[in-house]
C-alpha cells in the first residue's frame, strides 16, 4: 500500500501509538489523514482532521464511513487495558476491553470495507499485541481480547483479499506510552513502532512482529505450552511470593 498520497483514517490518534502512527503516516506523505477520537477537542496536531468517533458505538462507526467517502487506509489502534488476573478480573473491564480491542476492530472493518473497495482496495493497520499469541496472568482478559482481535484479522485478510485490501496485523511488546507510564518494564520506542508498520504496509506485509522478543514469542507458538508458558508460570509464582 502506497502511503504516500493516500488518505487515513486513525483511530485513538490523539496519544501514543495512534499519535505516533499518524504523524508517521503525514511524514511519509499521506495527503490527509483523520484522527478519529472520542473528544475532537483532545486533538492538537495542526494537520490532523479531527473525528468523533467512538469504536463502540456501531452507529457511529457507520456514519462516519459514510461520511469519510475518501478513506484508503484505516489504522485499528484504539485499545484499552485493565489489569486482572482470571480469578480477579473485573467483568465490567473484560467487556469494556472486548468491546474496544476485538468487536471496534469488527465494526470497523465492516463499515469501513465497502469504502476501501470502492477505492481501490486500501488497507486495514490492525494495532494488536504479542498479547495476542501468549497471556499475561496479570493481563488474562486484555490477552483475551487481543487473541479475539488477532483471529478476526487473520479471518478478515482471507475474505478481504477477494476485494483488494490489505490487511496488516501488528504485534508487538510493551510500548514507551502514558498508557504504560506506571509500569517497570523494557520498552519500545514509538518511533522505532511506527517505522516498522509504516515500512511493513508499504511493503505489503500482512504480518509485523515489532520487537525481538515478540519475534521470539511467534516462533515459539507451535510448542507454546513447553517453550513459553514454564517461564510465564515461574515468573508469576516468585511475583505472589
């Protein structure tokens, strides 16, 4: 997918990723790009085209691919995350996170694919998470949620090619955001995210692993339960102590 001239559509672009995404996007020469929010107001880059949007609200999301006719790529980065372990996770933030992480992907893609086509194919940037491939006890329903959003990508890329569209999903580990401001951990840089989507959609990827350690995680899949999860359990174990 071309950036350069296109037109795009991010959503949660008023901070970290999403933010990040779009000025990457404009830097690249995209000729517009909507920063789709809840609060128009929260957006603050001059050459951002500011959108109500709520992911959520399946409405919404249909009028506003009904009223943004030009959209050739649509970044899915909105996302939210709630601490929990499976005994402990609070099931108002277990829906609030399946709502925005898997089914705004669902709503999304389904409003906004008509648009794409009728342009030329387009792509969707779908932001997910290593969290998708393997679970955090501490974060078990936001993997939860990802995991669902990662399924419905990779279901969504196979129906989609019919029409033209790319589709990217993009994984990667914990991110240098205020979203995770308060926790001790290594982190990426946005800008070295950011790069790696916006090469690996120009490169018509359908699948980015950001980081080493996300790259590790994939290739571990196929034995998940021997390669991965011991340590997950080890970890966990010494952190209740």
């Amino acid at each position: 997918m071309k950036i350069e001239g296109s037109v795009a559509l991010v959503t949660g672009a008023n901070r970290g990723i999403g933010k990040a995404l779009a000025d990457e996007l404009l830097a690249r020469g995209a000729a517009k790009v909507y920063a789709g929010v809840r609060d128009p107001g929260s957006v603050d880059h001059p050459r951002l085209v500011p959108v109500a949007l709520d992911v959520t609200d399946a409405a919404r999301v249909a009028q506003v691919a009904e009223e943004l006719g030009d959209v050739e790529i649509v970044v899915n980065n909105a996302g939210v995350g709630r601490g929990g372990t499976p005994l402990q996770a609070d099931l108002d933030d277990a829906r609030a996170e399946l709502e925005v992480n898997y089914l705004g992907i669902v709503s999304m893609t389904q409003a906004f694919a008509p648009v794409l086509a009728a342009n030329g194919g387009g792509a969707f940037v779908n932001v997910l998470s290593v969290a998708s491939w393997v679970a955090s006890p501490n974060l078990a329903t936001y993997s939860a949620s990802k995991g669902a959003a990662w399924l419905y990508t990779n279901a969504a890329r196979v129906e989609l090619n019919g029409q033209g569209t790319q589709v990217l999903g993009v994984h990667v580990g914990y991110v240098d955001t205020d979203l995770t401001a308060g926790l001790d951990v290594d982190k990426i840089a946005p800008e070295v995210v950011v790069t790696a989507v916006a090469d690996a959609l120009e490169a018509g990827e359908r699948e980015v692993a950001v980081d080493e350690g996300t790259r590790a995680v994939k290739a571990a899949l196929h034995d998940d339960q021997n390669l991965l999860y011991p340590g997950i359990e080890a970890q966990f174990a010494a952190a209740s102590v």
